[in-house]
C-alpha cells in the first residue's frame, strides 16, 4: 500500500512538472472558463468608446458625402441664377472720353430748412453770398497726365502750356446758383440793370435741373404740411473740405471779373495771376428759424 501510495505521489509530481502555467488573473492560476468569460468581458468595458465609434462611423460618412453634394447642388444653381441674371442685364456704357475722377471722402451732414444764407437780414445774407468765390474752382494740371485720365481737350495754362485748365463742376454749380440768387432779388427789387444777364440765369437754371436729375436723390423727406421737408435729416455728402483743398493744390489762381468792369472787354489773361490763398467762401451755415419738427430722430436703432 506504501509502495502504491509512493507511486501515485510521485505520478502526481511528475503531473505537476508538465503543467502549463498562465500568468496570473485576478488571483486564480488557471484559465478557466469563468475567467475567459471575465476576459471578454473585461473586454468590452475597456473599449466602449471605440466600438460605439466604429459603429457610427459609416453613418458620419454618409451624412458628409450628402451635405458635400447638397452644397455643390446649391452653388451650381445659384452660379447659374447669377450668370443668367448678368447676362439679362445690358453692360454698363462707359464713354471712352468719360473723365476719370478720384472718390471723394464723404461725411454725414444735416440740411437746416433755413440758415443764414436765407436769413431776412439782407445785410447779413448778402454779404456772404458776395464772399462766395467760384473761381476757386479752377484748377490746372499737367497736360500729359490729364489726356491719360481721359479729360477733355481744353485751353492750356497761360502761364504755363504744359498744363491744362479746368473748372471743377461743384465750383461752376455754385456759381450758378450765386446767379440765379442775385437776378431773382434783382427783379423783386425791380433793378434797372441787371448784374447777369436774363440768358445766363436761364442757363444756371437748367444745369442745377440736368445736374439734379443726374444725382436722382432718393433719400425720403418726412413731412408734416407745415412747408418743411427733410429739415435737419442727414445726408451723406462728400466732404468740401476735401474738394476746396484739391482745388487749392491745383490751383489756376483765376478771378472773376472784377465788380464794375465790363465784361465783354475784360481780356482773358487778366482773370490769371491772382491766387486767393485757399479761400472760396463756402461754409455750411448756421441754423435759422423755429421749426418743432426741426430735430430728426437720433437715438439707437
């Protein structure tokens, strides 16, 4: 019985030797099947994310490649809307003599329904359209450069030929309007001569006409039928200081004919040689009258 007994023992310990031994999980020696089960799944708690990633995953694919050509649809449609309307529409004419003028500055302003410019104290409203100076407007500048922006032929600088002389269109408009202002209270005050002739207020009236329906203004004037319109709106205007200072850099120094000299024998060279040092007289007034609907809406949008 001893002798079996050592038998089986020792074929115990040789079992024992052959034994494959994993390595340890969770505590236990062999790989059981509860421990496989446990494998997988700790497993599956320790990638949840991914697999919930590389599930999704086709659909993200799907959804990008439906939004791709959802949005190539829409700009082929809209490109072909824009070229169809562009070539419904006749190309903007340019004449090639058009000249070509650099953009003004612009600032917001308001109109004042009166100012002093229309005050009844004549000796104070008088006084200062006689200190306007159109002439201001005249310009010279090179020749060469002018005929490259497409400005007309016109007569040369006295003084110099290589320049060219012009008359900027502000400058002429408000001459115009200094004339038509003078003949007007000249025939109210039933003057025997006339400063301008009937023709030439005639002319100023009809450029302010052309040149009004060429701005073709839209800005919308409130009303109240109380005879204002518009007063103290803003406009956007582009900015005279600009305007006078260019015309001063360019300077033709031209005066107008003197008071009291006649003009059909005041001889054209005599209007050169005399620089006014950047002044033209122009300012924007100071408010005038009482009107109660005369402050426009300020505040926040």
């Amino acid at each position: 019985m001893f002798g079996i007994k050592l038998n089986q023992s020792k074929l115990s310990s040789m079992e024992r030797d052959n034994t494959a031994y994993a390595p340890l999980r969770n505590g236990t020696s062999s790989p059981s099947e509860k421990d496989s089960e446990r494998d997988h799944e700790d497993h599956l708690y320790e990638y949840p994310a991914r697999k919930r990633f590389s599930r999704f995953l086709p659909y993200c694919v799907v959804f990008l490649l439906l939004v791709t050509n959802v949005l190539t649809i829409a700009e082929l449609v809209a490109t072909k809307y824009l070229i169809v309307q562009v070539s419904a529409r006749e190309p903007e004419y340019t004449p090639k003599s058009a000249a070509l003028v650099q953009q003004m500055p612009t600032k917001w302003k308001r109109f004042n329904w009166w100012t002093e410019y229309s005050d009844k104290n004549f000796t104070e409203t008088d006084a200062l359209w006689e200190g306007i100076n159109p002439a201001h407007g005249f310009i010279a500048v090179d020749r060469e450069w002018a005929k490259s922006q497409h400005w007309q032929e016109t007569m040369p600088f006295p003084s110099d030929p290589s320049k060219n002389v012009y008359l900027l269109e502000a400058y002429h408009l408000i001459h115009c309007v200094t004339v038509i202002r003078k003949t007007f209270w000249e025939a109210i005050h039933g003057a025997e001569e006339y400063s301008f002739r009937p023709p030439h207020a005639g002319h100023c009236i009809d450029m302010l006409r052309q040149y009004v329906m060429c701005k073709a203004d839209n800005t919308p004037l409130y009303v109240f039928g109380d005879d204002t319109a518009g007063d103290e709106q803003y406009r956007k205007c582009n900015d005279w200081d600009a305007l006078r200072d260019y015309a001063t850099d360019n300077s033709a120094c031209y005066r107008d004919t003197p008071p009291g000299v006649d003009k059909d024998t005041f001889p054209l060279g005599a209007h050169f040689g005399y620089c006014d040092e950047g002044y033209d007289g122009m300012k924007d007034g100071e408010r005038r009258g009482n009107w109660k609907h005369g402050v426009a809406f300020d505040g926040p949008n």
